[in-house]
C-alpha cells in the first residue's frame, strides 16, 4: 500500500499533526538554449514555472539547480542571482534541473484549515440527516481519505489512486491517536501533537504495511 502522508486535524480545525512518508521525488533535468521557451516567476524565496510545461517539467516545479550547480531560493551556491543567470544570452545553452516544490509546514497548516470548512459544507448539503461529511476525494493521482472520530477531530491520508484499504489504516491511527497521544498526562487537546511513542508506532506500522501490506495490521 502506497501511504503518502499522514494529517490529523483538531475539531476546531488546526493542523495538529503531519507526517509525510512515501512522497515521490520528482525531478527532470533539460538543456535550454536561449530564449527559454518557459515562462518562470521570480519570488523571493523560489524560481518556480509560471507557463509552458514540457518535457515532465509542469507548472509549479521549482528550479533545484543550473549545470549542475544547486539553486537556493534563487542563489546559486556560488552567490550569483539565478534570476541574472537566467536572463543573460551569455550563460546559455544551460542544463536546468527542476522538481516538484516539497509543501512547507505553513502550507499545509493553511490546507488544512481549508479542508475543516469544506467538510462541515458536505455535510449541511447532504439531502439525508447526520451526514458523516467528506469521506473520500478523488483525484487522477490520489485519493485522500478522512476519518472522523467521535469528538471531531479528523484523521485523514492521501494515498496510491489504485490502493485500497485506507478506512482500516485510518481506524488505526486512531487507536494510536486514544493509546499513546489522549492517554499522555502531559498531552493537551487541540495542541500539535508531540509524543514520542505515538510517533514511534505509527513509524512502525508504515514500516510493516510497507513490507507486508494492510493486512497485516
């Protein structure tokens, strides 16, 4: 079973735990000569593809290098601006690597803010009483799958489009969740969870389903 990552969310709908554990690297490398027929954006902390995918490189990948070079932000590793590298006719032909941005902690804390809304919005257009709300949500790469206990807080994971079996793995972090994280004197409800034994145990469980399958668990 292909788990990418993991999200718990409070009933009041804060991100209070995440865990990314098979996200696939996505990296493609081309030489580009001058003008670049790739429309980049210029931000402060990233050079990122604003138009004109191809060849696997798709809008939202982020430049990781330039001949070999790696790029952070938007400085190479010997100083130059990567915007000025980009822009001079001098430095082509130049052999771009991009990939696939890695979502940053703020990222996902907004994403799942986001989700807590939709959820309650499912629910109130369901023609039938006591909705359960979002379930599953399809998309032609994943799936991503919500459990919600009975205080609210929810529990969800994206997985393989093709896997099945994600409401048995659900129901699991949950145990996890009431054993080692609601159990724990020095846990608070609605805070991030940290707690070294839930983070353990579930490692351990992606491990064996890693090797075994979700039967196994």
């Amino acid at each position: 079973m292909v788990i990418y990552c993991i999200y718990i969310v409070s009933k009041s709908g804060g991100l209070i735990f995440n865990y990314d554990h098979n996200v696939p690297k996505v990296e493609n490398e081309r030489k580009f000569t001058y003008p670049l027929d790739i429309r980049l954006n210029y931000e402060n902390k990233k050079v990122s593809v604003h138009f004109g995918q191809r060849d696997g490189i798709n809008v939202g990948h982020v430049l990781t290098a330039v001949n070999g070079m790696p790029v952070t932000g938007r400085q190479l590793d010997d100083g130059r601006d990567a915007k000025d590298v980009l822009e001079s006719k001098e430095s082509y032909p130049l052999t771009l690597k991009f990939s696939r941005p890695k979502m940053t902690t703020n990222e996902k804390i907004f994403l799942a803010s986001m989700f807590y809304p939709l959820f309650a919005i499912a629910s109130q257009l369901s023609p039938e009483p006591k909705c359960s709300g979002i379930e599953v949500l399809k998309g032609d790469t994943f799936k991503l799958h919500c459990f919600q206990t009975l205080t609210g807080v929810k529990i969800m994971t994206v997985v393989d489009r093709n896997q099945i079996g994600a409401e048995v793995f659900l129901k699991r972090v949950y145990e996890l969740y009431a054993d080692y994280a609601l159990k724990n004197p020095f846990y608070s409800l609605e805070m991030p969870i940290r707690c070294e034994l839930f983070d353990t145990n579930l490692k351990a469980m992606l491990e064996q389903i890693d090797k075994s399958g979700i039967a196994s668990i």
